[in-house]
C-alpha cells in the first residue's frame, strides 16, 4: 500500500472512533446530574425552611417560601430531609422527599413526593402544600398538640398517695374563640387578672397555633379575685376543669417535694428538646430532682388546621401524626403523711425560718421534713447550715466517753472561761448549784459551756470529727435520695476556734437533718443513715439516663446554702461507729435533761420517756447577738430536731414547739 494510503486508512480510523465516542458522551447526557443536584438542594433549603432561591413553578417563589414558614412555624423546630432515588421522564424529574422530625419526645418520620422539570438549563421544582406533608391542602398549617402523660404519683409511707391527680381549673387564653386581632389584648387582659407578665403571656398565646389554648395559671379553686365570671368576661377567656398531680395542700412539704407546672423559658431552653412551651414540668425538690422520671414521656400530635377566614368559623382539622403517651413512674418515699402535716402546723406561727425533722432510728427512715413559712420555700429541714449549739455536747460526750469519761466523771464547770484572751461563758440563768466540780451528767443537763470547753485538752479537734461521723454526722447519706447537707466537722482546729468547737460553734455546721440523724443514732445504738426516697437507686439510675445534667444541684441564695449529700466525705473505716453501751450512756445523760435540766417540760410528754439536747448557737455582729434555737429529742422509735433560726434560747423557744409536736404525734 502507498504511503498515501495507509495515511488515508489512518484518518478514517480516527474518525470512526471519534464519532463512536462522541456517540457515548450524548447518550450518558440525559440531565440526571443536574436533575439529582436539583433534588438535593431542594432537600437542603426545605430542611433549612428556605427555599427563596430556588426555581419555582406553580407559585411565586418568595410565596412558596412564606407558605413554607407558615405551615411548618407550629411545630417549633426544623426537619431533617433526604431526597431519594431520582426517576426522569424527558425533562420531567420525580423523586421522593424523605422528611424527619423530633417532635417532643415523638419521632414523625414520612415521605412526600415532589416533581421537578426542566427549563432550558435550570429544574425548576412543581411547588403544591402536598410537597410539604401528604395530603396537605392550600391554607392548612400544621400545629402540634401535647397528649400529656399522666405524672407519675408521689407516695409516703405504706404507698399514701401524697402528690396524686386532684381537681383544677386550667385558666387561659382559648384562641378558637377570640378573632386572631382581638388575642393580644386578651392576652394582657387575662395576664392582668392572673397576675402575670403581660408581655411574656402576650407572646406566648401569639406563638401557639389557632387551636391553641394557651394556659395562664393552674387553680385549686375559683378565688375572691380571680372568678369563673371574670374569666370569661374576657374574649377568649375560658376555664377548664381538669386534674393534675398536687400534694394535699398548697403548702404540704413544699421545699421538699417541690411543684409542678408550666415550663418557664428558661427550663425550655435547657432541656434540650425535652420540653415545649405549655408542657408541664417540675420546679424544685424531689418534683425537679426527678422530673423525667416523673413526668414520663408525653404524646403529640401534629394536627393540619385551614386557616380561618370569617369570625366564628370553627374549621376542621386533620390529624397527620400522633404518639401515645408514656406515664410517669411512681416515687416512693419514707414521708408520714400524718406527721408531716403535725410538723408544719406546729411551725405554723413561727416568724423566722424553721424547721422539723422527724427520724425512725431503727430504720433511718424519714417521717418528716417541715420548713416553716419563715424559709420563704427554702429547704431549711435538709438544706440548711447553721452552728448547732450546745446539742453538739452530745459529739464531744461521746469523743470523751471514748478517752475514758463517764457520765458520773467530775469536770469542772466555772461561770466563766478565758481561752486565748477570749471569754467564755454560759448561758444566762445557768443555776449556780451546778457550778464547780460536777458531774458530767450535770453538766449536760444543764448545758455548761465552760466545762466542755475546759475539755478541750483531752479531746481533739479530730476527735471531735470522729464523734460525730460515728453518729452518722458528716459523712454520705447514700439511701437518702434528696439533696441535702448532713453536717461538717472539720478536723483541724485550735485555740479558739476549737474551743468553740466544743460548744457547736465555731465552724462546726448542721442541718435539722443531720441534728436528728444525730439523735437517733443514739436511740438506735448504731449510726443511723437515714433515706427518703425508697427506689432512689432505680430513679437515679433512670433519671440520669434520660437527663444526663439531672445530678446537678443548683445553687441557691441565702444564708444558708445547698449542699448535695453527695459531695460529703465518706466516714472514714478507721472511725469506729458508736457502740450499743456509748449509746446508752449518752441516752442516760439527754434523759437527765428533762429530769432535772432544762427541758423539764417534757416530762409531761405521755408514752416513752424522753430524752433531749438544747442548743443555742449565737451568730451575726449584733450586740447582743442574735441566736440559732435549737433541740434534740427522743421518744421510742422516733428522734426529732427542732429549729429556729432566730429563737432565743433552745429550752424557751424550740422546746415547746417540739412538747406540742411530741405530744400530737401521740
């Protein structure tokens, strides 16, 4: 073949290939790259609720978008959407759109199918509501609506119901029977009768859907102020009758058991999805501490609702969605029901915070917990920290037992005492014939200062921990399941701040809690560790897996600040726990204190005899200053603590509190 030739059959091979290729190109360019990035921007803008910038058809872009806000706005949060397996027909593109949402605690999870075509070089979406949610009409939005759980209930001893449902009026705005631009003046007129912040009420019934009633405040009963026909006198305003969870009383172990009601903003914002605007929810205490247990898991639904065009008009609605609720489990407490009501009468009239804390020394159970009204809803029973006076003799009789004392040892008991240039003395009226060289008993009896300040020597400041977390002071409460502060001893001091230690001062610090722990480790003859809640393993275990944050304790305002039961020290296994024969002899000496000290009162208690410890703890920079009132008691299986924060004397100004209580408790 010339070389022309082969030249000429070279050519035509390459062009042959050429066109071969040119073939394949065409045919794989059927637009379905463009088509499928055209369908996952649409899955992206809808998730991101915006799709301004997409090519629309079958409605103005921008009203596509308004419609898009509009019909997803009532369900308060944002889907996650995934477009699928992309079928072309010429220049027409189907797909479905796969739609996500965490509704609540609920999971809604469906698909809608959406269309695209092609014009010259751009796939433009076939905007319909169905696009949004099958069977979705023009002018329905969708809107969601709690089916609450019924909370689970609170029991006491032997399973009484304290907390249970009980009769309500749910007070608020319905927003079905006023006009859409009658609703905000509604609002504030309601929030006005209610005794609410206008603004923030107003806010909230204009971000709840047409449907919605929008709660103001929860009643026991209709009140002087606040009446059915006030209520409704407001357009809109309307009052249904309902139950929810509450203890027998308003005031019934409030600062321990806490409340329920409306989540505020700032439980919304921290809950993590977990709660919505109108969900009911727990507000301190054991209601908070274990609310997601509590609470359980409400049901939603997710309802489509037209838009109402004429006043009066009662539109349709069509359920799209709906979950059943979970209850709430039971919390199982040690609570008295009949001894918690006494606790809080008998601290009914008392000015200054208070407190009553009754123990079962051969269980450690908690029978009750009483604040009184002068805490102002602090937790004064278990949170409280205040120097325990003179019932801290009760610790430094047992770290002088332990050196070799008894209660027929002499001490010497002088009217006054100098430690370091600092004086100390005793209480006003502390009768002369008990001064000198006395017995220890009578010494205790009648509370002298100077004689367990004389025995500072013998005794240690580390001694003195000891003592006391072999009385089940200061050390972990692990069965308790509150939060609370079970005392601190600290084991280092000298001078006069150990000296003061001797007397419950200095910074030696209880709660009414641990004062009766105290107590009735001496009753029991063995440390008592006392407990509230019955199932607080299988709470807290199931608390924290629902609410990893629920361990933390807040912190509160005041004098007297929170402390978790779980953040105290362990008792140490070198502290030896108080025997049977410690504990008798210290029985012996707080029975001296109402026979021949100063709670004689008590002797008229009838039953078991009782025995006692006063303490007045003096605080502040008054001059004279103000004092901590304080006692301790026994009486069968019980052991009490009384408290007053501003009392006086322990003998005048708790100890006939705790004579009515006794008494009453039969």
């Amino acid at each position: 073949m010339s070389q022309m030739g082969k030249l000429q059959k070279h050519r035509l091979v390459l062009g042959l290939v050429t066109l071969v290729m040119a073939g394949s190109l065409t045919a794989c360019d059927d637009g379905r790259a463009g088509a499928e990035g055209a369908a996952k921007q649409l899955a992206s803008s809808l998730a991101a609720l915006d799709v301004g910038q997409l090519a629309v058809e079958g409605k103005d872009a921008a009203a596509a978008n308004d419609q898009l806000k509009a019909v997803f706005e009532g369900l308060g949060a944002k889907p996650a959407v995934e477009s699928g397996d992309v079928k072309l027909d010429g220049d027409t593109a189907t797909f479905p759109l796969n739609y996500s949402w965490n509704i609540g605690s609920a999971k809604w999870e469906y698909s809608s199918e959406a269309t695209l075509k092609k014009a010259g070089d751009k796939w433009a979406v076939q905007w319909t509501p169905a696009l949004l949610a099958p069977e979705l009409s023009e002018g329905e939005n969708l809107s969601v609506k709690t089916v609450p759980a019924q909370r689970g209930q609170i029991l006491g001893a032997g399973d009484a119901p304290i907390v249970e449902d009980r009769p309500v009026f749910r007070v608020g705005i319905d927003k079905t029977k006023v006009p859409a631009e009658q609703a905000d003046a509604s609002a504030r007129a309601m929030a006005a009768l209610l005794g609410l912040d206008p603004e923030e009420y107003a806010k909230q019934v204009a971000a709840s859907g047409p449907q919605a009633f929008v709660e103001g405040l929860v009643l026991r009963a209709y009140t002087a102020d606040i009446t059915e026909a006030k209520i409704e006198a407001i357009p809109g305003g309307s009052s249904i009758l309902d139950s929810m969870a509450l203890a027998p009383t308003r005031t019934f172990a409030r600062a321990l058991l806490g409340s329920v009601g409306q989540a505020s903003a700032e439980q919304i914002e921290n809950s993590n999805g977990a709660l919505r605007a109108g969900d009911t929810t727990g507000t301190g205490g054991l209601q908070q501490k274990y609310d997601s247990l509590l609470r359980g898991k409400d049901g939603v639904e997710v309802l489509a609702t037209p838009e109402v065009k004429s006043e009066g008009e009662t539109p349709g609605t069509k359920v799209f969605f709906s979950s059943l609720p979970s209850p709430g489990t039971t919390l199982k407490t040690t609570l008295d029901l009949k001894l918690q009501q006494l606790a809080e009468e008998t601290l009914a009239g008392v000015g200054p915070a208070s407190a009553i804390v009754a123990l079962k020394p051969s269980t450690g159970a908690v029978l009750a917990a009483a604040s009184g009204p002068g805490s102002n809803g602090y937790n004064t029973a278990l949170l409280g920290q205040y120097a325990p006076g003179s019932t801290f003799k009760i610790v430094d009789s047992l770290a002088m037992f332990r050196n070799g004392a008894t209660p027929d040892s002499k001490v010497e008991c002088p009217s006054t005492l100098t430690v370091d240039g600092r004086t100390f003395k005793n209480a006003e009226g502390y009768p002369e014939s008990s001064l000198g060289s006395v017995a220890l008993r009578d010494a205790f009896a009648h509370s002298c200062n100077t004689a367990f300040i004389n025995a500072r020597d013998a005794v240690s400041q580390d001694q003195l921990e000891s003592a006391a977390q072999a009385l089940g002071v200061a050390v972990e409460a692990p069965k308790l399941g509150a939060d609370a502060f079970l005392g601190s001893v600290p084991g280092a001091a000298e001078g006069t701040e150990h000296a003061a230690s001797m007397i419950g001062q200095g910074k030696v610090l209880f709660s009414p809690l641990s004062a009766a722990v105290m107590a009735a480790s001496v009753a029991n003859g063995a440390p008592v560790s006392p407990q509230l809640v019955l199932n607080a393993d299988a709470a807290q275990s199931s608390e924290a897996t629902q609410n990893p944050s629920a361990g933390a304790t807040p912190t509160e305002s005041g004098s007297a600040s929170p402390s978790s039961a779980s953040a105290l020290p362990a008792s140490p296994a070198s502290t030896k726990p108080i025997t049977k024969e410690e504990a008798a002899s210290l029985a012996d000496m707080m029975r001296a204190v109402v026979t021949s000290g100063h709670a004689g009162f008590l002797a008229e208690v009838p039953g078991t005899p009782v025995g006692a410890k006063t303490g007045t703890a003096e605080f502040g920079n008054d001059n004279p200053p103000k004092t901590h009132a304080w006692i301790v008691a026994t009486h069968g299986d019980l052991a009490v603590a009384v408290f007053v924060e501003e009392g006086g004397l322990g003998a005048t100004t708790s100890g006939p509190l705790l004579k009515k209580f006794l008494t009453a408790a039969g």
